[in-house]
C-alpha cells in the first residue's frame, strides 16, 4: 500500500512538475483576472507542508487500531478542515493509545 501511494505521489508530482507556471500565469492574465500567482493564492511552500502533514495523517489514522467510525471521522476533519484538523488530530487523538502493534515509521530507502 505504501509502494502504491508513493508510486501515486511520484507520477502527480511528474505530471505538476511538467507544466510550466508562466502558461497559467498568462492565462490568468489573458482572462482579465489578473496575477493571481502574485498574491499567494497558487498554495504555495506552507500549501504544500499542510498537504504533506495531511497526507501523514490519513495513512496514520488508516494504519490505526481505531474503530472504522473514528477513522473516518479523523480523516474528514482533517480533509475538510485542513489546519484546523491537523490541530485538533495533535492535540486530541491519543496517538498512542491507537498505535499498531509494530507500527514504527519505516525508514525510506
């Protein structure tokens, strides 16, 4: 499962990274909307961090030994509310408490 989301992670970032920005910045210009790049609405470096951190969180919750309600629970919050949910999930999940057996981080190669 973790070799699919990798492989899923490694052909979306491929794809982004293969599109040029200045073809959506001319675009957003052509359209009469302006530079919307130059104002941080694109997502950005702290966009990506809190894709990231969700990311970690779903399979987190997922390889967790919670009830199938809970999980799905955690992973709305976390999906609707993204910041908000990655508060809360750090402050009030018990992660502990929930932790597979042997479930420590594996180490990347």
């Amino acid at each position: 499962m973790l070799t699919n989301l990798i492989t899923l992670f490694t052909f979306l970032f491929t794809l982004l990274s293969s599109v040029r920005a200045e073809e959506f910045v001319d675009a957003t210009i052509a359209a009469g909307h302006g530079n919307a790049w130059k104002y941080g609405t694109g997502g950005g470096l702290i966009g990506l961090i809190v894709f990231v951190l969700d990311i970690m969180v779903f399979i987190e919750v997922v390889k967790s030994t919670r009830p199938t309600s809970h999980k799905l629970l955690w992973i709305a919050v976390v999906f609707f509310f993204p910041v908000l949910g990655l508060i809360l999930y750090a402050l009030f999940s018990n992660r502990e408490g929930h932790r597979a057996s042997g479930a420590d981080y594996e180490t990347l190669p």
